[in-house]
C-alpha cells in the first residue's frame, strides 16, 4: 500500500475513502499479492467502506435536518 492509502480515516472525504476502496477491490480481485498483504488489503478495505457509510449517515442526517427546518 502507499503512503496514501495509509491516511487515516478520518482525514478522508468520501470521495477520496471511496476511490481507496475501489483501488482495495480491484487489488484483491486482481489476485497474486501475497496472504499477509491480501489481509491488510482486506482489513483496510473494511475500515475505508465504514468511513464510507459513517460520512453518507452524516450527510442523510444533515439532509433530514434541513428539509425539517424548511417543513417547520
């Protein structure tokens, strides 16, 4: 991985959390890296689609916010 890829998370945006785990899958399904690498691959994959998901239920929260604030 590159130094990158090894941001912590939580100085991703979505954006940039989303193109790392399109890189993570296409490594994994690419295939021939080895077992130790395969795995933090995996593990970093798992952590970057949760960051993914955490920032979009942040923006669904902003959005609810907002159309109540309007509606009341």
């Amino acid at each position: 991985m590159t130094a990158q890829h090894d941001a912590p998370l939580d100085s991703l945006t979505y954006e940039q959390a989303r193109d790392q785990l399109v890189s993570v899958v296409s490594q994994l399904e690419t295939g021939g890296t080895p077992l130790e690498e395969s795995i933090a691959l995996w593990e970093r994959g798992e952590a970057l689609a949760a960051r993914c998901e955490d920032l979009l239920n942040g923006a669904q929260k902003r959005l609810d916010a907002a159309r109540q604030k309007s509606q009341g």
